[in-house]
C-alpha cells in the first residue's frame, strides 16, 4: 500500500513538472572512476501576494427593533471578552465616550436592551430607575482573514465613507488579532481617512484570522434618518 501511494505522488508531480513545462535547460555529466556527480539548480519565483477575505460584507441595523443581545456584559480585566452580537443599555449618567471607557473599565454592567430610546424595567418592580434607562450601544462581530507574503511586513488600514457624514452618534471599530491587541478608532463624523489597526514584520503565514468588532453608540445626539456607511479594509506592504 505504502509502495503504491509512494509512486502515485512521485508520478502526479512528475506529471504536474511535464504539464508546466519542468525539467530545466541544459544538460550536466561526469565520469569517474569510483564516483559520480552532477549538480542542478533549481529556481523558484513567488510573486508578492496580499488577499483578503471578510466572512460577512454588510450589517444592517434597524433601531425600530434593534436586537438585544443574548446576556449582559460586564468586562472583566482579567478575563477579557468581547461583548456578544446584539444590542445593550448604556446607563443615563454615562454622558461622553470618556464616561463609557471608564463605566466598562470600571466593571459597569450592560443590560441587554431591546427598545430605542433605551428604557425598560428590568427587576419587574413596576419602576424606571436611571439605572433602567440611557442610551443604546449595538455590537456586531465577523472575521477578516488576511493573507501577505511580503517578508518587509504588512499593514491594515481602514477607511469609512457615507452619507449623511454625521447624525449617526458614534461609530467604532476594533481588530482583535490572534496573537496580541490589535488597534481601533471611533468617530462621530465621515469620512475617515486610513485609520492603521493592525501589522506584521513579516508574512502572516497563511491566512490569519481577526476579529472584527463593530459598534454604534446611540447617545441621543443622532438624528432620525437612514445612513449608509461604507467600510474598506486595505492590506498593504509597511
């Protein structure tokens, strides 16, 4: 068995060597007496390649029933998770992005949420606390797979156009890499210009996987209307 599996790939990359015209130029031998010996030289040429692959191309988010999510949040320092697809309740004291940074550093939990303006009662006590009501933060995950052979390294750089340019609230995004933190930017306003979240000294060696973490923050100074944005992931040589 091992003997017919040996010459079956010895035969198909002699076949695949004939097929692309293999088998060099030129010719080399030696005659000795005890010995012989002939040298070849193989060239192989790889061409620079960058390529990338996103598992989802849009998200469309409706806040006349946006999705709540399927667990609150609550980070934790020492074991850090992205928050689940969905949407959560950012409570009324949170005021500027500052305030949020701190609320989740701090521990501050994020209620699922499932209406917009945010306002439910959540212990069932027949109340509304200001704890009970705020703003609205929606998440939304997907995978961008990034291939780069370019031994000088690589970077990631993203771009975000739309109309109206603002109204929105804020939009953020991070690139959670495989092997460490990745970068993210957040904005109130388009367009955003080449904004560098990730990068690598070498090739990715194949096809690395990040996590792509979305988000908007509704924090009532968006206005009503539909809004397209227009997202572009670029990889590119350092």
């Amino acid at each position: 068995m091992r003997k017919w599996l040996g010459w079956t790939v010895a035969l198909l990359l002699a076949g695949a060597a004939l097929a692309t015209g293999g088998g060099g130029s030129g010719q080399a031998w030696d005659v000795g007496d005890k010995s012989a010996a002939v040298k070849e030289t193989i060239t192989v040429k790889i061409p620079t390649r960058y390529a990338l692959h996103l598992t989802e191309s849009s998200w469309e988010l409706d806040l006349s029933s946006p999705p709540g999510a399927p667990e609150r949040y609550q980070y934790d320092p020492e074991n850090p998770k992205i928050p689940k697809e969905g949407c959560y309740l950012v409570p009324k004291a949170v005021q500027s992005v500052d305030d949020l940074k701190d609320y989740a550093k701090d521990g501050g939990i994020f209620y699922s949420m499932d209406t917009y303006p945010a306002i439910k009662d959540l212990n069932d006590d027949g109340e509304i606390s200001d704890s009970e009501k705020g703003t609205l933060i929606c998440v939304n995950q997907k995978v961008l797979q990034k291939f780069s052979n370019d031994p000088d390294g690589w970077k990631l750089v993203v771009s975000v156009t739309g109309k109206p340019s603002e109204g929105f609230g804020w939009f953020g995004m991070a690139d959670l890499l495989p092997f460490g933190p990745g970068g993210y930017f957040y904005t109130d306003a388009l367009p955003v210009s080449d904004q560098q979240i990730a990068s690598g000294s070498g090739p990715t060696g194949g096809w690395l996987d990040d996590t792509i973490v979305e988000a908007f923050w509704f924090d009532g100074s968006e206005a009503a209307g539909r809004y397209v944005l227009n997202v572009t992931f670029t990889l590119a040589g350092l």
